[in-house]
C-alpha cells in the first residue's frame, strides 16, 4: 500500500475536533465518496480506497446524503450478498425475499 503525506494547518485538528488518525480515515472516506459521486471509480474500489467493507461504505454514502449514487437493484444485490452470510445492510430496509 502506498503512503501519502498530505499537509494541514495545525488547528485543522481542533477545529474538526479529530485526532491525526481521526482526520486521516475521514479524508479517505470524503475523497471515496466524492470520487464515486463523480462516477470515478466503482463502488468497490471506493470502499477498498475509504478502508470499508462495501456495506460499510453503503452506510457512509447513506450518513453522507449521496445514497441517491446507488440505484434500488444494486442495494438488493448488496443485500442478497450480505443475506447469504446471515447479514443485513441496515435493519430498516425493506426485506424483499418474501420472509416474515
């Protein structure tokens, strides 16, 4: 993996309330979903460059107001996949396999 050094003034921290560390998962997160939004790179790659799991990814683009990025069948399909491990994408997501 490789490494970037980005510079920021030093009460960027305070300001934000976030540690280095803090900071530095958030810029990912943001640059991830400002790259998907532009239709730069897949969903995939997004939550890989973010340091997500794809569903967790999902869930950050939903907290970021950019869920409208994804259409309905690419979160079934999201779902499905998460199904077959025992897993849901959020508990209040319709269930449309026809279970109770």
């Amino acid at each position: 993996m490789a490494t970037v050094t980005v510079e920021v003034p030093d009460d960027a921290f305070s300001a934000l309330r976030r540690s280095p560390k803090e900071f530095a998962r958030d810029m990912r997160v943001a640059a991830a979903i400002q790259w998907y939004h532009q239709r730069l790179i897949s969903q995939g790659k997004a939550a890989a460059i973010a340091g997500l799991s794809r569903k967790d990814f999902l869930l950050a683009l939903y907290h970021a107001h950019e869920a409208r990025q994804f259409d309905i069948e690419e979160m079934e399909e999201v779902e499905r996949d998460l199904q077959a491990r025992g897993e849901r994408l959020a508990p209040d997501l319709p269930d449309r396999s026809g279970a109770p």
